[in-house]
C-alpha cells in the first residue's frame, strides 16, 4: 500500500509539473501574440499620429526639415484658415452630413428591401431578379445617361443631387443582404404567413431586427461612399452652398497651390501653410469615419462573416 500511494503522490506530482509547463508555455506564446499584436496596432496607427503633428507644423519647418514627429515649430494656421469666420468648411461639412446621414439611411432601406425580396421564397421570379441586378455589376451605360436622368428628375445643383444619384444600392450590398437573408431559418416565415403577418410586417417586424449586423455593414460601405464623394459635386453642382466638404477642400488647395507658383521668383513673401493645409484636411474629413467606426465594428464584422460563408 505504501508503494502504490508514493506512486500515486509522484503521478500526482508529475501532473503539476506538466500543467505547470504547460500553463507556462501558454503564458510565453500569449505574451508573444499580444506583442506581435501591439507592435503591429502602433505601426497602423504612427501614420495617423504623424498626419495630426504635421497638420499642427508650422509650414517653414516642414519645409526645412520635413514630416517630423518632433518639429520644432507648432502651429495652428491650417486649421485656423479651414475654420476661419469666413470660411465655407462649416457650411460644406453641414451639407455632407446630410447628404451622408440622409444618403445611407435611404440605401441601406433599399438595399435590406431588394436582399429580402430575392432571398424570398414567395418570390417567383427571385433568380431571374438577381441575374438583372447582377448585370450593372459588369456593364456600365456610362456617364451622359447619368448626367442626363439627374437632371432629368431635379437632382441638379441642389442638395438631392448629393444624394440621389448614389442612392440606388450597390448590388454587391444587395447580394450581401440577400445571402444573410437566406441563412435566417425560413420556419420564421411560414410561421408569421400562418399568424396572418402580412410581407411588409414579416420583413420590417422579423427579418429587420435579425439583419442589424448586415444592414450596419452595408451602411458604413454607404456612408464612406458619401462621406469621400466629390464626384456628384463635380458633375451637378454649381451652387458654391452645395459644395460637398471634398470638392470645397481640393477647390482650397488647388487655390493655395496656384499661390505658391505665384510667390515663386517674387519679393512676394507669401507662405500659405500647403503641407500643414493637406494634413488637416486629411485630420477633417476622416475624422467622422474613424468615430463612427467603433460603434459599427461589432456588426461589421459579424455581418461580413456571416454575409459572406451563407450561401
């Protein structure tokens, strides 16, 4: 007996040892990951840190010794003449949070509407529909049939014209939401046809709720598309109380460039603040985006996963 207990007490003993070990080299390779993980955040985020110094640079030192996390000289003067009394940013950075706001809600409405009726088994005609809306995916009519239906139906220097043309859902976003649609048990809907739920009340009661993730996905793809588009502005506006925040900032710099051409060769001591100006306006426009990110991130990658694996 005496020998099988001290065989016992050394099994025992051994086993420590080996979850010791064990839990040890666990340990060592976690703080490994978190390390190689950390290192690899601070690399994505130094350039995001650089652009918000140089924007706060003065522009002699940029252009004496270049982009420096450390400049010698701090100044203001690119953020004071983006938000300066007289200054249109204020206004342009109103006009594209409507558009944006207004815009995204719209289109992912549309986009979880199209999803959720191709997805739809009462849909006789669901494969043919999801063909015709695959085709503009591959084949574009161009730019004059554009430009002529947005004028055709008012979306022409006012503010629907910042919206409107964009409106219209992307079908890859299409066919994301359909595919999460499918992967959502269709016991659900028999059951609330069974009920007397009505389409409507089955899609926007039931099927809604389920889509948050694919709908919050969809709509930060919506909301970066009409946050960054200049494009619309370019096109449709001429109204400078339309101006989009990206076409009145790139009108802005255009102007500070042709500026510094001027002061070339003359006793003219102009010295607009041209890099500092491109850094700020880099820190204003992708401000909001990177703000609402985080509340998004959780849908944005659940919807991408499951989106993308339900077939």
């Amino acid at each position: 007996m005496t020998g099988e207990n001290a065989q016992k007490s050394l099994a025992i003993k051994n086993d420590k040892n080996n979850k010791i070990k064990s839990g040890t080299a666990d340990t060592v390779q976690q703080i490994i990951i978190y390390t190689i993980v950390v290192l690899f955040s601070l690399m994505c985020l130094l350039p995001f840190v650089l652009v918000i110094i140089v924007s706060l640079t003065e522009e002699k030192s940029i252009t004496m010794n270049g982009y420096s996390f450390l400049p010698t000289h701090w100044s203001t003067s690119a953020y004071k003449m983006l938000f300066s009394p007289n200054s249109s940013v204020p206004r342009a950075y109103y006009v594209t949070g409507v558009a944006t706001i207004i815009g995204t809600l719209i289109a992912a409405l549309i986009t979880f509407g199209a999803g959720y009726t191709l997805a739809n088994k009462q849909c006789k005609y669901r494969n043919a529909l999801s063909l015709y809306f695959y085709i503009p995916m591959v084949f574009s009519a161009g730019l004059v049939p554009w430009y002529m239906i947005s004028k055709s139906i008012g979306a022409y220097d006012n503010l629907a014209a910042l919206i409107v043309p964009s409106l219209l859902f992307s079908p890859f976003n299409m066919f994301l939401v359909r595919n999460f649609v499918r992967g959502i048990p269709n016991e659900l809907n028999e059951s609330a046809r069974i009920d007397g739920a009505g389409e409507v009340k089955i899609a926007f009661s039931i099927y809604l709720p389920l889509c948050l993730p694919v709908i919050a996905t969809v709509a930060l793809f919506y909301a970066i598309g009409y946050w960054n588009n200049y494009f619309n502005a370019v096109m449709l506006i001429n109204d400078k109380e339309y101006y989009s925040l990206q076409m009145l900032l790139f009108k802005i710099q255009s102007e500070l460039t042709a500026m510094q051409h001027l002061a070339v060769g003359t006793s003219n001591s102009i010295s607009p603040p041209r890099e500092s100006f491109k850094m700020a306006t880099s820190v204003v426009t992708m401000g909001p985006i990177i703000l609402l990110y985080p509340f998004l991130q959780k849908y944005f990658v659940k919807g991408m996963v499951v989106g993308a694996v339900k077939g």
